[in-house]
C-alpha cells in the first residue's frame, strides 16, 4: 500500500495526467441494470481514450455488505467483459491510509466532532446547521465532521455531461460528515482518498451523486489534492418512475448478455446497429469502445427497460 508521502502533491502532476476510471459498486447485492449502464459507460469512456479501467469495491458501510456479493458483482462484470485492468481494490484494505489523510485534516483544524443525531437533523428539516462547529466536544464516540471556511469552499463545477453546476443556496453548503459515529470513512470522504491514491482521472457514475461533487471537491481543496474530471449520467428509472434498485434485478435477462449490453446502449444513446443484439459479447464491447461518444448520452433516460425486454420477463 502506497503511504501518502510517496504520492504525487497537486503540484507535482505533469500534465497530460494517463486516462483512469473506475467503477465501485458497494457490494449489498448483485448487479442490476442501473449498475451494469454505469460500469459500462464509465469502461467506455476511458477505454475510447485508451485508458485504465479499475473496479473498486466501495465495501465500507459494513452494515450494508452482503456475503458474497463482491465475488457475484466481479463474476457477472466479467460476463460483459467489463473486467478490471488492474487487481481490484477493496476499500476495507485501506483503513490505514483513511486515518493517515484523516490525521492531516485534524492537524489543520478543519475538523470537529459533533453529536447530532438524525432524528435532530430530521426535526431541523433535515439540514445540518453547523451546531457543533464551536462546542469543543471531545469523546471519541461523535462524528467527524469537515468545516466548510472561504478556503476550501467550492461552489461551481463543470460537469462533463451536465455542464455547469452550481450550488444555490446557504443551505447547500453545510459542514458535511467525513467519519461516521462508529468510525467508518464517510462515503464522500473514502471515495475521495481511493480517486487519489488510485490517481483516477476521470470519475463517470450515476446522476444521484452529482451534488455529492461538491463535497468531494471541497475535500480535495482541503487536502491539496487533484480533483478527477466528474462526470455523471442519468439514472435508470423502474417502471414505477424510481431509481432501479437491487430488487429490480430481474430487470436484466440472466442469460442474455448481449441483450442486456445491446439495451444498456441505446439507453446511453449510442445508437447500437440492430445486428448487436446477437452478436457475442466481446464483439459488441468493440464496437462500442470504438463508437462511443459522451456527448450522446441524454440528460434524462425517457425509456425503462421493461419497453424492450421481451414480452416473457
Ligand atoms: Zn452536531
């Protein structure tokens, strides 16, 4: 494991920086369609440039880990040929390198400890109004949270499908949680921490983390480290109009593969030649490697899947 003195500071990046993306489902249950669009459009994006593509496994939240499902996401990946350039990375491996960086937000006092619960967050409207920034608790049983000062604020980003974006309000910039109460790396901060230390330069993932970005810029200010390029695509709707979710699973033909990819990218407006939707996997994935261009994937996904499955599922 690489030790933060051994990695390159912001200013030490010669530029062009190598092309590097990565996928990083959290392992709570096996692949649904809206994961398998994502890993696609994020391999797509950096194997078009002749970058790396890595699969990380986001294997924090133990609470949300189910047994075996890292080994079932990798394994079903692999059946869409979408399988890790380098060996893959499990975040619960780095737990040293999270406190290491943590130790350095300590030291330059941008951190506090707050006891607010949720059901206070809640009862405040479910904004966090910095309440514990000046109170000086010291127990080791709090959170951690980030102060937001003129110094690390970041309230404009580009986006590399949405375009520009741009906080509105006070209330969209509020001291967020780096480490949760029972010690666990917030997910904004880890994925922070891996994006650097795995030097990924472009971050392709779902439209529900784009105001996520903010935070995620904000703590690399704080740590003087680059910020990958951020993009984000639409997310895959169930026919209810919600965010698919791992119980739509059966949203995706378990055997048909090339169905599945052929769907993935007409939603991602690629406009696949209709003759992919039988041909064998690898051939697809070229053609799509070879054929994908960003600026087509739509700002909202009108179609669910469940308009081109077969009249059977
Ligand atoms: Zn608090």
């Amino acid at each position: 494991m690489l030790s933060k003195k051994e990695l390159p500071t912001s200013t030490q990046y010669k530029y062009p920086r190598k092309i590097r993306g990565r996928f990083a489902p959290t392992p709570s249950g096996n692949l649904h369609f809206g994961s398998l669009v994502c890993a696609l459009a994020s391999y797509l994006d950096v194997k078009s440039a002749g970058g790396i593509w890595i699969i990380r496994i986001d294997d924090l939240d133990t609470p949300r880990v189910k047994n075996g499902a890292s080994e079932q996401i990798i394994e079903t990946l692999d059946h869409y040929n979408l399988i890790s350039d380098e060996p893959i990375y499990y975040q619960s491996d780095h737990l040293a390198t999270y406190r290491e960086f943590l130790n350095d937000l300590i030291a330059k006092n941008l951190t506090y400890e707050c006891e607010c619960t949720r059901k206070r967050i809640r009862a405040i409207g479910g904004i966090y109004d910095n309440k514990c920034r000046n109170r000086k608790i010291k127990n080791g049983r709090t959170s951690l949270r980030l102060k937001i000062n003129g110094q690390n604020e970041v309230d404009t980003f580009s986006d590399g499908i949405y375009g520009l974006q741009q906080k509105k309000s006070d209330s969209d910039s509020r001291d967020f949680i780096i480490s949760r109460k029972d010690g666990i790396p917030s997910y904004e901060y880890s994925v922070v921490i891996d994006d650097y230390i795995q030097e990924i330069s472009h971050v392709l993932r779902g439209k529900d983390l784009i105001f996520s970005t903010f935070n995620q810029l904000i703590l690399q200010k704080s740590l003087d480290i680059n910020a990958p390029e951020y993009a984000h695509i639409p997310l895959v709707m169930n026919p209810q109009k919600r965010k698919l979710s791992k119980s739509d699973g059966a949203l995706l033909d378990k055997k048909n593969f090339s169905l599945n990819l052929y769907l993935a990218l007409n939603l991602l407006g690629q406009n696949p030649i209709e003759e992919l939707k039988s041909a064998k996997v690898p051939e697809i994935i070229d053609s799509a490697i070879m054929n994908w261009k960003r600026d087509n994937v739509p700002n909202v996904f009108n179609k669910h899947v469940t308009e081109f499955l077969p009249k059977t599922h």
